[in-house]
C-alpha cells in the first residue's frame, strides 16, 4: 500500500472534522485494506473509527425499536437478544451467514452497507474499469460476467454485495449520519443508495465527510415473520449469486403486509413493491409464492454467462416467503 | 553400491488374500525386505506428525519467515501485455529512488529473454528497505514494449475444434480403419466431449526466496520442492560454482508440483542480493501465484467407445486438446488403460498453446483431467447398456487387486444401498446420486540417477539423527524418517533427531511423482541398519557376546540376558560418533510396479439452485507399506478434498479481450472449505510390495486421480444425466436440467 497518516479519533465529531476527499474511514477494514494493497485506493489519511467503538458498537432494543451501532460486528448481529423476535430473523440470518467466523467478528454493519463492490473489474489496478475512473468501457458487459447484475443497471453490472441491506430494507430501517454541519440526520435505507446507479454513481450517497454511525428501525406488528436466503457456489467464505430478504404478516390465515428486497442482483438492493404487492389478501401457498417471484424477476434482462442467476434467484425467494410463511 | 555379495532371501508378498512367495537377491549390506511376515513395532503404529506443534504454533520456520539482519524486500515487475517484445528497459530512475538497493532488467536488450510470453511475465526487479517501497519504485521503472496480437483461449487457437452450442466437437475424426471396425461391430457405441478448467497448485505458501549473495558463496531459503535441484539451477543462472551454493527449505507450504525450479523469483533475487550486498526476500504475491507460478492445464477430450453385448469395452477412441499455456506442451490427458485390454483403441494427444501463463506439473498431471472424462464416459456407456457401472468396472479392470478394492469399496460405502436405481426420475428438489471411478499409479521410488543417500549418526550421548538434504513438502517425511531409524534402533519416533532440506546434506530427490518416500525410505532404514551394526560390534565387545546376538528392542541394546540401556550403550561409543551413510539402491521385481484405488462418492443437488453438495466419500487406496498411518490417511484425504474443489468449484477465469486472470485470489479463484466437505473415509489397503527393504509407494498424486470422476458420475446419477464439464457449477447443473442458461 501507499504510505498514509492514520488518524485515531476520540469522539465521532473529530473524526468527521478531520474527513475530506483526500481522506478515508475505516471500520473494520475487511473492505479497506484489500483496496489499500491492492493500491485501487491510496489515501493521504485513513480514519479509523475503531477507537469510537465504546459509543459506535452498541445493539439496543427500547420498547419498539431496534438501534444497531455502525461498528457493531456481524457477530453481534448474528448473536443479539435485541432481534430475537420472528419479525427481525431475516437480519440476523443475514449476518450469521456471511463469510467467515472471522470475518464476522470483525466486519461491521456500517462496513457492509458501505463497501464497494466486489466486481472482479473494479477492485484490481491492472484492468481500466469505467467505475472505478480507470477506463471508458465496462469490461464486465462484453467480458466475464457471470457474478453480474441482471437488473437495474445502466453502464455497468457491478453488484452491490451488501447482505444485510436487503433484510433492514424489507424492516424499513433508517440510517443515521452524522453530517458536515456536526448535526445527525436519518434517512430511508433506501437513500443510503442512488436511485438509478450508473458507473459513475459512487456505491453510496453519504459524503466524504459524512459518518454512518447507526441503523434503527420498528420491530414490526406482532405476527411478522421474516426471511434472508441466499444462493452460493460454496457455502462458506463466498459471496451470494443471489439473495432475497422477505418480510410477511398473516392475519386469519392470508397475508395482511409483505416486503421483498433482493441482493447481488443489481448495483444497489433491489426492494421489489410489485412481487410484494401480489400477496397481499391471500393466503400462502406455492403458486403465490411463485407468481411473486416471477413478479420480482420479471424486469431481470441478464447477458449470457448470468441467465442462470433468474431461476437461482427465483428459487431463493420462493424459499425465503416459504420459510418466513411456515406455521411455527 | 556393489552387489557382487549378495544373498538369496524368501519373502511373501502381496495381501494376505492374494499373496505369493518370491525369491530376491539382497545384497550384502542391505537387509532383508520386509515382508508380510515382519513384525514391526514402531513402523505402522499411530504416530503423530513429529513436527506438527511446531507447525501449529508458528515455530515452524518457513522461507517465507526467514529474516536476516539487514534483509531487503525485493518484487517483480510484471508485463501488463500477453504479449511482447521489450525493446528497452531503464531502472535508473527506480535505483534513484529512496530507499531502493538494487533494480535490474530480466527482459529486453542485455539478458536472455525479450519475448513476453504472458500478461504478468517478469520484465525487471527491485530490491528495497520496505515492500512497498519496491513496489512504488516499480512503477518508476521505464519499459518499451513492442505489442503483440495474443490469444488467450486455448479453443480460439489455430488447431482448435469446431464445436456445438453443448461444447461437443464436431470436427470429424480421422480416419482409423481398426477402431472405427470395432466401432461399427460394437452392441453399444456412444461419443461424447468433456472439458476441464485450468486449476492453479494453490499452495498456501507461495513461490519465494530468500537469498543471501556474499563472500563470492550464496545461502538461500527457498520454499521449494527440489533443493538440489534449486541448487543446480542457481548455480547455472548466477555463473557460480554448485559448491558455493546452499539451498535451506526446512519447511515447505505446499509446492503439487509447481515448485521444482528456482524460477524468475529465484534467480532476480540471489541478482538482487549480490548487487545490494545484502540478503533479499523475494516471495510472490497471491496473485502472482494463480497468474505466473503455473496451473493444471484446461483440456477438452473427445471420447467415441463401444461394449460388446456382454458389456465389455472393445473400442475405444480418446482425443485430448491441452491447453498449457505459453510452453504449448503438457497438456496431454491420461486414460485407465487396464479398462480397455480388449479394446481396439487409438489416443491423439494435441496441444494448443496460448499467451498465458505456462502449466506445471500438478499432483498427478494429465490424470484427474483424462480420467473424469473416461469414467464418465464409461458411465455413459452403462447407462446405455443398462448395466450397474460397479458390474461395467468388474468386467472390464484386468488390475487383480482393484477388482479387490471395488469389492471392499462398495461394501463399506453401501454402493447398492446409495446408488440411485432411478435417477432424475422421482421429479423431487433435492437428488442423491453415487458414483465410483478408478485409479492408478506406477510409483515404487528409485536410486536417482546417481543414488539418493541417508545418513545415521549415533552420538556418545545416545542422541541419534538420520538426515536428508531432500525437503519434507508436508507430507511427513521427517517423521518417516524418525520411524524407520527407530524402528531399527529400538527407540521411539521422538527420540530421533531428523534433519531435511540442507544440500550439504546427502542428496535426495525432488518431490514429484509420489517418490520422496519411496526412494529415500529404503536408504533410511539402511543407514540405520549399518549404524546399529557398528554400535552392536561395541556392544558386543563390552558384554564379551557375539554380534549376532545383540539386539535392540524398548530402548535397551543387548543379549537375551544382559541388556544395557541405549544411553549406557552409545556411552561405548567414541572418540566422535557412529556415522553411517547408505544408498538407495534399486528395486527388487517384487509383486507388482504401480498402485490401484478406487473411489465413491454420494452427492446431493438442489435442482432447483444447481448447487451440489458431496455428501459422502470413500477412497480405498493401496500403497505398498504403510510406514505412517495417519500421514498417509492425510495425503488420502487432502487430494481428496483437492479434488472435490477441481470438480466443482476451482476455475481461473481470464478475460480474453484483455488477456487476463479475473479471479487472481482466494475471494472468487474459489476453493472447498470446511462447511462443502463431506464425510471423508479412507481404507488403506496394505501390501507388502517386496520392491525393496521398506517396500513403501508413492502416495500424494493417485488418490487425486479418482476424485473429480467419481463426484462426475454421482452428480450423472443424481440428475440422470452427466454435466460433462468441469467445474460443475450450478449454471452447468441447471443447464443440464434443461432450465436456466
């Protein structure tokens, strides 16, 4: 890697007065340091927010709502007594599942909504990618891209490769950030993301200098169950081929509200309102389950070495509604 | 080494259920084979690794963890083109650079080469204080290339097949008047194309040394498969006496074949080290690894075959296209020839060569990749024929103790039981299918060309050390060694002091073939025998007995009723020590040259997601002597897991456009880990080879020959048809289906 100063702040606002485009934040660096020694990144100074993990890594749960820390691991995640309820398993799943136990003890929530990418074009030097500013072209489209994107897209196929994103989608989470004025602010999770990203969206709409240092959202009505599955080529240390987070309630035996976000199928997690919207008023069953995620497929337009992914896809959803519909 | 004394000795050979008497002539010094009838105390018994705390704990020194005073980083620079020439290459700039000790060119005007054969070819080096100040000089250094048109798909080279949309070739066959006859007059004939991926060794350590140039003499500590062969090849490139080199590896992580030379790694970092004066650590990155340290080469084969009515093989028709790399050769696919003793055959070998990165040797070369794509086919066939593929192996295997092995197999994995009567048929999510193939190898070890030699010291204290300037690659030879000397001695494996991976050391071979072991097994277990003879002599004085009579057993030298301990012995000994170095010499007939196996596998598919879980395996597998049962059941083990990540995960993909590796790293260059494993069982099945005094064979390649078919075959028996590429991913899966892409 290049040689860069490393700030260790005391308080969140420190770090966040320190920020700027020559700078960049780390957390539990799974993303980070592969980029610094990779050298696709060379920042004049790294942030590390670990020493704010005292105030940044709590998972709390009051009343109604569920409060995660940025700096919280994916092992806390996984763990936690706080998403113990049906309504929250989808997150927890999502988290336990991922990678590595080593990996999930150091990996943060705010790292895994944020990280970059995992296209085999974007993150090595050598080849001139049109996200990363390298070149002109999106290799991916007329070279190998059978871990592409197979919706959503405009100039390039990357995908966003967050797991836990679909589940806090499909809970309606907020993200907090702390901003340039020193003030925090939420936003939908869905604003997390650009809204139709283009190679030249970055992966995320925080700012430089904006800090991510929390995720909350309502523990849904009692009777809500929800749902993460995803598909792999090996099933441990891999990425998703495809993921899908799902969010049902039942009242009297048919589906009273419904939520579907699917991942590592387009550049940002892909909530599908249309599939979820079939459920509504009726009663589970395999064949509902399949139109819906026909529905939530129905837009996939994907290349040659990636068409597998429409029926992967299509099976993990059914999966993850069948899972999160069964009587327990 | 001369054998003008020798004696006639009977030893019983074979298994137990298939043995014969035999005569040898053993020469003088050399002592009787062991036999089925030896009774052994330490060889056999469940010895752990001797060295594997210290392997665990990082105590264990590996080239890579060498670290002399003064060390420098040294890296390579890598051409970022398939292919080139390098017309001019100028370091100053770099060596200006703070920090930087020495750069040197190893391409363009004024060295060897100018051709760049492969994208991430070396063209210059660096040595500096720190890593990341050579990798930052790198870029400092000014190249012209003259570019060149490449091709980086071995199916898009001249000479390739046409094929189909399914990959099948379609380019006719040459004619053949003899097969395409037993073809025609075949009851069943079927054709079919199969393809590999390339595979990358993988080692965990990578390729690197570290190399100390001073005093005009160069010590270096390589992580190498051939330390003499490093040796050799240092002292040919650097233009020094072989005497002033010495290589070290007394640890080695992992080599399968790709570590036999010192390599572009090797020779620019002894250069950098005599023009920094100073040692230089030069170890590649990962990427470098699966980009310019070798692979097992991609092939496509063709096979057309034929079974006559009773089900035997009577034609059978293989072509191969290797796809090896820039070196255009290598990549011939191996066939289980002992099928196919009735069949009028033909076998066309053709490589395709392309601007990429050259294959090595890779545990059991051309043999994982031919024999997935023949016991494939042979399944194919049987489906045809309506016959069980266990019944089709039975008819067809001349190999006696095979025919053995399958028998045993299929007991012990409950074949009838998990074999799926009714492939695909059922229409439920979830398959189970099982599937078996074969292996061979031919591997008893040899003398080298000049003999491998081991040598057994016995110390006045009672110390005693057996040595070998061979490297232990992993596979436990140290401990081997501990057992065989023990064995002799009377001792126990950890008392023995084991030193390997020094050439001032007797010399020994390079770890290919499946033959550290059973070359050097032999000439340990003779110099152990000459050093107790002289320890007997002192002994037997000292007690006014007979040699002959004394014996060593428990810890204690003496005769039936006066015994010393071992440590009261070696106190006779003296001034200085007992040292006795004995040659490997060559093989006795014995019972037979080469080892079978088998393997089995049961899988599970999700047809609904493609993905396949191996749920089950057993390899049975002989082996000549088993010297150490829980090392050898470890090799068995890792080819197997080695193999099951060949079948269905491990693939490097390059862009073509680009000419490059995509999935240079262990993130998407994908490999089994814990939670694909299956239930792993091995069956060692023990024959007394007679081939020399140990009678131990070759273990680390043929217990990978089997794996990748025998999951091939499952998987053909789980969805009722064959997925005829490797690996078998869920789109191929799905494809195979009928759905998906």
């Amino acid at each position: 890697m290049k040689p860069f100063a490393l700030f260790r702040p005391e308080a969140d606002r420190d770090a966040q007065a320190k920020a700027g485009a020559e700078t960049a934040f780390k957390a539990g660096g799974i993303d980070l340091l592969d980029r610094l020694k990779e050298r696709v990144l060379a920042p004049q100074t790294v942030i590390d927010l670990m020493p704010l993990r005292a105030n940044m890594a709590a998972i709390g749960r009051d009343a109604d709502r569920v409060r995660l820390g940025a700096l919280a691991t994916l092992d806390q995640v996984a763990r936690t007594d706080a998403l113990r309820d049906p309504a929250c398993t989808a997150l927890a799943e999502a988290a336990g599942d991922a990678a590595t136990p080593q990996i999930r003890n150091r990996a943060t929530v705010g790292g895994n909504l944020l990280q970059l990418s995992r296209c085999w074009y974007l993150r090595n030097a050598r080849f001139s990618c049109l996200h990363s500013g390298r070149g002109d072209t999106c290799l991916a489209q007329e070279g190998e891209h059978r871990y592409h994107a197979i919706m959503g897209t405009n100039d390039c196929i990357r995908v966003h490769p967050s797991n836990l994103a679909p589940p806090l989608y499909v809970l309606d989470a907020k993200v907090t950030v702390l901003g340039a004025d020193g003030a925090t602010r939420d936003l939908p999770i869905r604003d997390l993301y650009p809204e139709d990203p283009a190679a030249e969206s970055p992966e995320h709409r925080l700012a430089a200098d904006e800090i991510l240092v929390a995720v909350h959202f309502a523990v849904p009505a009692t009777g809500t169950r929800s749902c993460y599955r995803e598909s792999r080529e090996k099933q441990a240390h891999d990425w998703a081929t495809t993921a899908a987070a799902v969010r049902l309630r039942l009242d009297g035996g048919k589906i009273a509200e419904a939520a579907i976000c699917l991942g590592a199928v387009a550049p940002v997690p892909m909530a599908r309102p249309e599939a979820a919207a079939l459920l509504i008023g009726e009663a589970p069953s395999a064949t509902l389950f399949a139109a819906a995620a026909e529905r939530a497929f129905a837009e996939a337009d994907p290349l040659d070495q990636n068409a597998y992914k429409v029926p992967v896809g299509t099976a993990v959803l059914i999966d993850a509604l069948t899972e999160a519909a069964r009587a327990r | 080494m001369s054998r003008h004394r020798e004696r006639e000795v009977e030893i019983r050979v074979g298994t137990e259920a298939l043995h014969r008497t035999i005569k040898v002539q053993v020469p003088e010094d050399d002592p009787k084979p062991w036999d089925l009838d030896s009774k052994l105390s330490v060889v056999g018994t469940d010895v752990q690794r001797l060295d594997a705390v210290a392997k665990v704990t990082g105590r264990a020194r590996y080239a890579y963890d060498q670290a002399p005073t003064g060390l420098l980083q040294g890296t390579l620079l890598r051409a970022p083109h398939p292919k080139a020439k390098v017309k001019r290459v100028d370091v100053s700039a770099a060596l200006a650079m703070p920090g930087v000790r020495a750069a040197i060119a190893t391409k363009g005007p004024g060295t060897d080469f100018v051709q760049v054969r492969f994208a991430g070819d070396d063209v210059a080096a660096v040595a500096a204080d720190t890593l990341d100040a050579a990798i930052d000089a790198l870029e400092a250094i000014e190249v012209d290339y003259e570019v060149e048109p490449f091709n980086t798909d071995y199916l898009a080279a001249e000479g390739a097949p046409r094929r189909d949309a399914a990959g099948q070739v379609t380019d006719p066959w040459p004619e053949e008047a003899e097969v395409e006859a037993a073809l025609a007059a075949a009851a069943i004939q079927h054709e079919a194309t199969y393809s590999v991926a390339v595979q990358t060794h993988s080692s965990l350590e990578p390729h690197g040394f570290v190399a100390w140039y001073r005093d005009d003499e160069l010590e270096v500590w390589a992580s190498t498969q051939a330390t003499f062969g490093v040796q050799a090849g240092l002292a040919r490139a650097l233009e020094i006496e072989q005497s002033k080199v010495r290589v070290h590896a007394e640890f080695v992580g992992g080599g399968f074949g790709s570590k036999f030379f010192a390599g572009a790694e090797g020779v620019a970092a002894c250069r950098l080290s005599r023009d920094a004066g100073a040692p230089v650590k030069l170890m590649l990155s990962r990427y470098e690894e699966h980009t310019a340290a070798g692979n097992r080469p991609a092939a496509l084969i063709q096979i057309r075959a034929g079974l006559d009515a009773e089900g035997h093989v009577t034609a059978w028709d293989f072509r191969n296209w290797g796809g090896p790399g820039y070196i255009g050769r290598g990549g011939s696919a191996r066939e289980p020839a002992y099928y196919l003793q009735r069949a009028k055959r033909r076998s066309v070998q053709k490589d395709l060569a392309t601007d990429t990165d050259s294959s090595r040797a890779m545990r059991a070369p051309g043999w994982p990749q031919g024999f997935f794509a023949a016991e494939t086919m042979l399944d194919e066939l049987a489906a045809k024929a309506g016959l069980d593929p266990l019944e089709l192996r039975l008819k067809n295997d001349s190999h006696e103790l095979r025919a053995a092995e399958w028998r045993l197999g299929a007991e012990r994995f409950a074949w009838d039981e998990r074999r799926n009567a009714a492939p695909g048929s059922e229409g439920g999510r979830w398959r189970r299918g099982a599937g078996l193939a074969s292996a061979v190898w031919g591997q008893m070890g040899s003398p080298g060309r000049t003999p491998h030699k081991v040598t057994c010291r016995i110390h006045a204290d009672g110390t005693v050390e057996a040595r070998n300037g061979a490297q232990d690659i992993g596979t436990g030879m140290k401990t081997v060694m501990a057992m065989l000397t023990a064995e002799e001695l009377g001792l126990r494996p950890e008392q023995i002091r084991v030193t390997m991976g020094d050439t001032r050391d007797p010399a020994g071979p390079a770890s290919g073939g499946s033959t550290t072991t059973p070359s050097l097994a032999p000439a340990v277990r003779g110099a152990a025998v000459q050093a107790k003879a002289e320890l007997a002599a002192a002994v037997a004085a000292h007690l006014g007995a007979a040699a002959d009579d004394v014996t060593f057993a428990g810890g204690s030298v003496g005769t039936a009723n006066r015994r010393l301990s071992f440590a009261d012995a070696a106190k006779l000994i003296g001034p200085g020590s007992i040292e006795a170095t004995a040659a490997r010499l060559p093989n006795y007939d014995g019972f037979q040259d080469f080892v079978c196996g088998c393997q089995f596998a049961e899988v599970e598919i999700d047809t609904h997601t493609g993905v396949v879980a191996v749920r089950h395996m057993l390899a049975v597998q002989d082996c000549g002597r088993v010297i150490a049962p829980k090392l050898a059941e470890s090799q068995v083990l890792g080819a197997m897991i080695q193999g099951i990540s060949y079948a269905l995960h491990e693939q490097r993909v390059l862009d073509h456009n680009v000419g490059r590796m995509l999935n240079g790293d262990f993130l998407n260059y994908k490999i089994t880990m814990v939670r694909d494993m299956p239930s792993l069982d091995v069956v060692l099945l023990p024959v007394a080879n007679g081939k020399n005094s140990v009678g131990a064979a070759g273990l680390g390649e043929p217990p990978k020959v089997a794996t990748a078919a025998a999951i091939s075959n499952a998987v053909h028996n789980a969805l009722g048809v064959p997925v005829r590429s490797l690996p078998i991913t869920p789109d191929r899966v799905l494809a195979a289906l009928g759905g998906g892409k």
